[in-house]
C-alpha cells in the first residue's frame, strides 16, 4: 500500500493511480516484485523458500511444527 505523501494525510492511494504514474518498465517490474514480497509474507500460509537461489513461495498448511517441501526439494519448517 502506497499512502498519500502530503503531511498528515493518510489516504491509501489506488492502484490505478500508482500504475498510471509509472513510465518505466523497469520500476514497474519492481513495483510488482514489492507486491508479491509483501503478499507473501504478510500471509500466514505462505512462506519463501530459504534455499540459496530458490525464489518460489510456498504454502503452507499448518503455520508451525510441519515440515515444508518446496519444489526445489528444499524442506524447512
């Protein structure tokens, strides 16, 4: 979520708007990556794979005591 820049304003500002004020591919690739990022791991059954180079996320059935696998083979709790 992107807020209002203006001092004491606490308006979220709407995806649409965000979107149209990026012009540059690169940023908009970012911006998406920022989205997921915070998708994720604002997600209680999700998680990132923490093997080295693995970038895939992961569901996760029961928050604690269950091990993971991810595609990767890499298995985690």
């Amino acid at each position: 979520m992107i807020s209002c820049a203006n001092y004491d304003c606490d308006i979220i500002v709407e995806e649409e708007t965000v979107l149209a004020a990026i012009s540059d591919r690169a940023v908009l690739r970012r911006y998406e990556q920022l989205k997921i990022n915070s998708f994720v791991d604002c997600n209680k059954h999700l998680r990132w794979c923490p093997k080295a180079g693995c970038s895939r996320a992961v569901k996760v059935e029961f928050v604690k005591f269950k091990p993971v696998i991810c595609q990767c083979k890499m298995v985690f709790w």
